[in-house]
C-alpha cells in the first residue's frame, strides 16, 4: 500500500508564533513518508526564544539539512510551518504532546503528512560530513564572467530544465536558481565562490553543490552534487532565461482600473488583501467575486506559474464587469490561519467578500455574483443559497455529488491515469469509498479507527488475490498502514468536513441564475457524474435560468490538455481555455448585463 499513500490525500482544485500553554511544540519531530526500500525522513527542529518559536527543517535521505523556515503560526494547537521560500507550506494539528496531524503542500499538491516528537537530543544528519573546499578570491574580473544567465539540465529519470541567475553586488556574485518543470523559481544560492575559472556555487540551503570549470565565455563544465549523488550538468550561457512561458498572464498598462484593496470581515478577525478591476467608463457595474479551489491559494489561483484568476478577472473587466479577487485566509497578504479552517469558514470569507463588493460605489448590487472554481464551486452555492443578493453564479469544475463519492471517482481517475488497470483502480475505488463513510459515521478518533479497520478487513475477505497483490494490500500490516492513512483524513478539519458536504442541499435551494462549466478530460472532479448532479438538483430548486456545459478536451485547470493528468498541469503554457472564457463572457452578457 506504500506506493499508493499519496493518493489518500488529493485536494480538489485550483512569522513567529506566539505559545499555547496546552501542549508543547518545541523539540525535534519526525515524520517517514518513504517505503522501507527507499526511505524518505521528513525532520523539524523547532525552538523557542522570547515567545516566539523559530525552526528548520532536514530531508537527510535527500541530504538536506538546514532548510529555512520563514515562519512558524500557531492558534492554539493548530500551527502552520512556511517555506515557501522553497514553495512549501505545512499546516497541521498539535493533536498530543508528542504527535501532530497535518498537510504537506508542495506544488499546488497535498499530502497528509503526521510528524512523531524525537528525543530532542536525536541526531539531524549533515549533507556531507566531508570537508568541503571553499574556493576563495578576489579575482573581479573571473566573477564578471559568470554574471549573466545559464542554462543547463539534470537527468533524473527524465530531463529536468535549470538556469541559474548570477550577479553581482558590492562586488561579491550573488545567485538564484530555477527548476520551472518543477514550479520552483528563485530558489537562493547560498554563497558564489570563484577562483580564476573554478567555481563552487553553495546550495548547501537545499542540500545541493555545484562545482564546475568556465571552460569558455559561454560555457561551463560542471556537476551537481545532491543527496550523495553527482549528476553531469554543463551550463550554457543564455541571454534570455529559460521561463514557465504564460502567455495569457495579463501585464500592465491595463485599459481598465486595477486597485489594490484591504477590508475585514464583520467582527475584525481577519483581514482580506486583495485585487478589484473596475472597467472603465460610467458605472454601476455588475460584479462577481472570485472563489478558489482547495489548499491556501492567492488571488490569482497560481499553480506553477499559471495564474487563472488573473486571466478571468481581467477577460471580464475588458467586458465590462467588476471582479474582485482575493488571497486566502493566512495566505499572502490576508491575516488569519488557514490551517484548521472548514469549508464552512471559507463560505463565511465569501460573505465578507461580497460585502465589501456590494459597499464599492462602481457595483450594480442588483447584479452581483459568485465564480469557483473546485471547492470554490462548492462554495458559491453554499453562500448563494443564503443570501438574497446574489443574481448568478459560474460553478467552474463544480461538485453535484456527495464529496464522498465524488472524491472516490477522483482517485480511481487519477490512478488509472498513473498507469494502474482498470480494475485495480476500480477496487481501490471500493476501498476508499468504504474507508470514508466509516469516517462519516464516526463521533470521536477511537470509534473512526474501529470502523476504519473493520471497512478495510471487509474490503480485504472480498478482495481477489490479484487485487491483494496489485494494490499491496495483503495482510493485517496492510490493514493497520491503510487505516491509519485513512484516520488522518478524520483527524484533519478541513477534510473530515469536507467529507460531510453534499452539495445537492445547496443547489436545491438557489433561486439565481447558473451556468455550471466542466471540462471534459478533468480527473479531479470527473465531469458527467457531476454535471449530471448539477442538472438534477437544479431541477428541483427555484431556479428557472440555468446552463450546465461539458467543454470538450479540458482539464480540471480549464487548460487543453494532451494526456490530461495533474503532472501536466505545469507543461501546459496555456492558463484558461479561450473557449472556457468565451462561454463564460457569453453566458454573463446574455443573463446579467
């Protein structure tokens, strides 16, 4: 079952901390997220000084050690972990004094992750316990021929693009590094040592070394040295670095008005950051706000560079409508914690977010509307079905079945698409499904564990032999590893909701306008089951102006898609389908202006 872990924990898409007397969270935490044949260590050190708890963490089987933490935020028992200097978060739950449940979120993906306290005296593990040789000199004019770009790959199995970005201040060289295939841009080179034509760039920050020789003005032979493994890694030099290219991503001048904005919600607890574009010309206007998917997202909705809030907002504002796009709580520039937060809680932003729309002087309040995308989807008729202000919302990638059964689709899907067969996906799909609707008749941890492990044994008596050996499940160690997979996601607050929702309630109840776009290649929220959802409930509800689409050859991020599974998410160049767009543009003026 080992190499079937990450798919428990597929999300839907799209500073210090002050003490909590409860329970202590200074020390060294473990976590193992690797098989026993390939380990994979995940360790925190946190400490405390003057109230406020500062840490760092190592990787030591990818011979990491060190890693920054910008800022650790604890509520209480809930606490967040940033690095996203190196495009990480950590949320999790301080759920005993030796034992945190939580989320990994790398690269628009999350895992659940649960950390183990260490005996704090426990030994970290150092990169290399090799000395290493700093190069050392005040030779201006070598440095001067490393300033610029270059470019180079690493083969791991499949290429992989870097370009390193040098130059110089004060007279020292200074350097970043980019890894665009893997969404990490402007990752910080420690130190830039050159001696006549040696050079050692220190990404010890990262577990990473490069050493190499400037065998020409344009060109440098080297290797990269990670995780006790060198890699050839020649660079050329370049004068236009490689980039995640983006071509929709709106850049100013704009020919409307794009004004950055801060308000609160009702009792000040949290304050939102984000953008408003108001077209110009003489308003009210009508207006929409913009909801996100899953996971902390900013206002853009970025993933790998795409920004896809960006693209709408600014294809409807040509158009003539006022959208307001916002960061998520705890996310960018918006206070507030995202960890522990419930669907429930991101409707309540919602509210706050209309709000603030319905009091700009620019906004026609008769015509104002929801757009979200996955969760998001999820969220604008929650919020719709509760107030009497809303004229329409744009349902992108929306649910229209119970989560539980839409989130076992999405896994089968997914597995499929890694290459699993269908019928080892379809069982495990039977598996999952039995898993989490022993978590929603569960009222404590100890009761959900009980069900959890008797719905996998009984899955187990009535599983064929190949499917016990294609899915790694034989055996009462299989039994204990899945359930303890599964109990995470009860553990968790934000998936142990989710898992309640049922989104036919709240589509029965809307009285405004609907458009429900899918795309027809989206394996996240597979698109027919869910559509079909979408058109029964709306049947039934008061509605009489509603439109629900499959676009054909679309993915879950509404881009054109070739193979159509997460990983292509990032090679894509396009953010939003230009038809996606135009359907939606369409749909607005015919229904609201």
């Amino acid at each position: 079952m080992k190499h079937l872990s990450f798919l428990f924990t597929l999300l839907l898409l799209g500073a210090g901390s002050h003490l909590y007397a409860q329970k202590k969270l200074t020390g060294t935490w473990q976590a193992n997220v690797g098989s026993d044949a390939r380990p994979l260590r995940l360790i925190f050190h946190f400490t405390e000084a003057n109230g406020t708890i500062t840490g760092t963490m190592d990787s030591p089987d990818q011979g990491s050690t060190g890693l920054p933490i910008k800022e650790i935020k604890r509520n209480k028992d809930s606490i967040l972990v940033d690095m996203s200097d190196i495009h990480i978060q950590y949320t999790g739950l301080l759920a005993s004094n030796d034992s945190i449940a939580g989320q990994w979120h790398q690269a628009g993906r999350s895992m659940a992750i649960p950390f183990k306290k260490m005996d704090d005296a426990a030994p970290s593990s150092k990169v290399s316990d090799a000395p290493v040789k700093h190069l050392t000199s005040d030779d201006l004019t070598a440095q001067k021929k490393l300033i610029g770009h270059w470019q180079g790959n690493i083969n791991l199995g499949k290429r992989l693009p870097l370009t390193f970005h040098f130059v110089e201040e004060n007279g020292k060289i200074k350097g970043t590094v980019d890894s665009p295939d893997q969404g990490a841009m402007g990752l910080q080179v420690k130190e830039v040592i050159v001696d006549k034509d040696s050079l050692l760039i220190d990404m010890s920050n990262l577990g990473i070394q490069y050493t190499g020789v400037l065998i020409s003005a344009d060109s440098i032979d080297g290797e990269w040295h990670q995780a006790g493994s060198t890699y050839s890694v020649p660079l050329k030099r370049t004068a236009t670095p490689l980039e995640l290219k983006r071509p929709q991503t709106p850049k100013p001048p704009f020919n409307y008005q794009s004004e950055d904005v801060t308000f609160t919600n009702k009792d000040h607890s949290i304050t939102y950051a984000g953008t408003i574009t108001i077209p110009n010309g003489k308003g009210p206007f009508p207006a929409a706000v913009l909801i996100t998917g899953s996971g902390p997202e900013n206002r853009d909705e970025e993933v790998f560079g795409h920004k896809p809030f960006a693209v709408i907002a600014d294809q409807l504002t040509k158009h003539g409508y006022v959208v307001l796009r916002v960061d998520d709580r705890g996310t960018g520039k918006t206070t507030g914690i995202y960890h522990g937060a419930t669907t429930a809680d991101f409707a309540k932003d919602v509210n706050a977010h209309l709000d603030y729309l319905k009091s700009r002087k620019e906004v026609n309040d008769k015509k104002m509307g929801l757009i979200g995308h996955s969760e998001g989807g999820i969220i604008a008729p929650i919020v719709a079905s509760e107030r009497k202000d809303v004229d329409f919302i744009v349902m992108l990638a929306g649910v229209g079945i119970p989560t539980t059964k839409g989130m076992e689709l999405q896994n089968v899907a997914v597995m499929k698409k890694k290459g699993l067969t269908e019928v080892l996906a379809d069982q495990y799909g039977f598996l999952y499904y039995g898993a989490v609707m022993a978590i929603n008749a569960s009222k404590d941890s100890a009761t959900a564990r009980q069900k959890i492990t008797e719905a996998v044994k009984q899955w187990q008596l009535k599983a064929e032999p190949g499917i016990l050996d294609g899915l790694d499940m034989r055996g009462p160690e299989a039994v204990t590893e899945s359930t303890d997979l599964f109990l995470q996601m009860y553990n968790d607050p934000w998936f142990h909701y989710f898992l309640s929702i049922n989104p036919t309630v709240y589509l029965e109840k809307l009285s405004c306008k609907v458009l429900a776009l899918n795309g027809e290649k989206d394996i996240q929220v597979v698109s027919q089951p869910n559509l079909d959802g979408i058109r029964a409930s709306l049947a039934k509800s008061k509605t009489k102006n509603y439109e629900v689409r499959e676009l054909a050859g679309l993915n879950h991020l509404f881009q054109t898609c070739n193979t159509c599974s997460v990983e292509e998410y990032r090679v894509i160049e396009e953010t939003f389908a230009p038809i996606a767009l135009q359907t939606m543009t369409e749909w607005l003026d015919k229904n609201v202006k």
